[in-house]
C-alpha cells in the first residue's frame, strides 16, 4: 500500500510539472519595441495567450505580434514608448488552464543592434583607425575585439561616445581584424546586455575588404612577368641577327705610338679579299729620270768662236743624250764634270 500511494504521489506531481506554465523574459530591442519570450524550457505543447502592459497603463494590453516556431507560439512582440522601461512592465501568460504573473524591470535590459558601417583607414599619421555608427551616440558605450593574423582575440573598452579605434603603427605584413558591439552606457541607465557582434572590418595582408591596399596578386605575378619580359627580349634580338637586321662592327683597339712601324694591313685585319686588292697585278718598267739644268754664263767670251766650258751636275741614273738641236737652252746634268762646247751663236741668243 505504501508503494501504491508514493506511485501516484510522483505521477501527481510530473503532471503538475507537465501543465506548468514556462517563465516569461522581456527585453527592449533598440528602444523601439519590447519582446518577451517563453520558450527557454522547450517549445510549449499548446499555444499560449500573452498579455503586458506597463506601470500606469489604464488598459491590459494583447500581444498583436506572435512570434512562432513549429506553427506554437512562442513569444510576443509589444509597441513601447520611450523611457517606459523604467517602470514596471507587467506580464500574463494564460497556459492551457493555468495563468502566469510577472513582473519585469526592463531599465538593465535594452539590447542594441549591433554597429554600422565598420570602416578602417590608413591614417597620415601611420596609425590604423577603425570607425563605426552607431544609433545613440551620447548614450553608447563600445567594446572591441580584434586580431592579427587570425591568431587570439585581444578586446579593449572605448569610451561613452566614442566611435573609433586606433592601432597604433601596424605591421604592412600582417592581417588585422576588428569587430565592434555596443549597450547602453551608465548616464542613460547601463544595460547589462551586449548587442551582437557587427560585421568584420579586415586591413592587411591578402586584404579583400574596405580600404584600397595593393594586390597581392600583383606581387606574386611580377616574378613571371619579368621572366617573360627577359626572354622575349632574347627572341627579338636572335630574330634580328638571324635576318642580319643588326650588324656588329669590332672597333680595334688604336696602338700606342712606336718608333717600330707596323703594316697598316696587319692593323686593320683585312678580309682576305680586300687585302688582295692592295697587291699590285701589273708589271711597270723602270726608266731613267733626268734633270736638267739652266746654263750661267761665265765671265769670259771668245770673241773666235772659242768654246765656252760650263760645269754641270747630272744625277747617277740618266744617260748621256746627244744634243742636236744647239738652240736649246738647257743641258743634262752630270754628277761628273764634263766640258760643252757652246758656239758664240748660241751664247748671243742665251743672253738675248
């Protein structure tokens, strides 16, 4: 017997478990609208009827908005206006036969979207600064995290208001992620909920995000395209050798000056064909060179026709030639001496 009734003692009660009505939790979302959800102990067998209202609210509010998963309903979505969430909001959740009063101070539960437009930016002064925005400026505070070369995340606090961070003197060889989220600050009543995290902001090495860095592609291609460069060149260049386009003149070396004399032929290296046309191909005979020589009077005339004796100089190489005209004015000269016979005719034309 008393086996039977400890049986029907735990029956009793996992039922009651079964049909109790699950806890409602409230959060103000950016201060636009209240969500209140009950499906933190599962998704509820049947579907629930929300009711909230707040603080010195005349009427009971009911939940216009379901949020729903698997056709049950699992939360609500309230209108607030600004500044209710420091009163109390009440709520009642009708669960099958059973209803469920709360209470909630919702001045600590305001959840934030996360920040905008997550910028990064090179400074001109060599530091790396990370901006964002975010909707209440005066009331925010931020929290960052970020990272180098996706190694561990480092996170840092910012100040009410501020929305901006700065890395001071980043590596050019290195990555640098950022990622910022924000709650309501302790002048506008701290929140203790963190919004979520915004989208990444990446700056460096194999950058593909916000700010305009050089490609890495480039670099690893300039490699090639030097090789490519160079061996093209070479192609050219045997291409016009090839159709005899370029010719290649070897300009010698000019010789010191030597009191030795050199051959003028041996020094320009002549092709043999050019050298042969310095060489003479003809036979030339030798003939004799004379000078001759004007014929001074001497001092003394023979009035009889004597012979007037002149002496002369004749080089080795002439020959005597026999003079047959005596109106000739000039004698072949001799290196020897010799006497010519000059008639008294002949000496009156000379000196006429």
């Amino acid at each position: 017997m008393m086996l039977t009734a400890v049986f029907l003692l735990l029956c009793l009660t996992g039922h009651v478990f079964a049909e109790e009505a699950p806890d409602v939790e409230c959060v103000v979302v950016h201060q636009e609208y209240v969500k209140c959800s009950w499906n933190k102990q599962g998704i509820p067998e049947v579907n629930d009827t929300f009711y909230s209202w707040f603080h010195h609210d005349k009427e009971i509010s009911n939940c216009t908005t379901y949020m729903s998963e698997s056709s049950t309903n699992i939360g609500c979505i309230q209108p607030y206006n600004n500044n209710k969430r420091f009163t109390t909001f009440y709520t009642r959740l009708v669960h099958g036969n059973k209803t469920l009063h709360q209470r909630h101070e919702l001045k600590n539960r305001v959840l934030l979207y996360p920040p905008t437009s997550v910028t990064v930016q090179n400074g001109s002064d060599f530091n790396l600064w990370f901006y964002w925005n975010q909707s209440f400026t005066n009331c925010v505070e931020s929290e960052v995290r970020y990272r180098i070369n996706n190694k561990k995340w480092m996170t840092s606090q910012i100040g009410t208001g501020d929305q901006n961070f700065c890395i001071n003197l980043p590596s050019s060889t290195a990555q640098y992620e950022l990622q910022v989220r924000s709650r309501l600050a302790n002048n506008c009543g701290q929140s203790e909920l963190w919004s979520d995290w915004s989208e990444p902001a990446v700056w460096g090495y194999n950058n593909t995000t916000v700010i305009n860095h050089p490609d890495v592609s480039v670099f690893k291609w300039t490699p090639f395209l030097y090789a490519v460069g160079i061996v093209t060149l070479l192609l050219l260049v045997i291409m016009l050798l090839h159709h005899e386009r370029i010719r290649i003149i070897p300009i010698p070396v000019v010789p010191k000056p030597s009191p030795v004399l050199y051959d003028i032929e041996d020094w320009l290296r002549f092709s043999k064909g050019l050298k042969g046309n310095f060489k003479a191909n003809y036979n030339e005979h030798a003939c004799p060179v004379r000078e001759y020589c004007y014929v001074s009077q001497s001092d003394s005339e023979s009035s009889d026709g004597s012979t007037l004796s002149v002496t002369t100089d004749q080089t080795d190489c002439s020959v005597s030639i026999p003079v047959s005209d005596s109106d000739n004015l000039f004698t072949p000269c001799s290196s020897s001496t010799s006497d010519v016979l000059v008639s008294p005719q002949d000496e009156e034309q000379v000196s006429a």
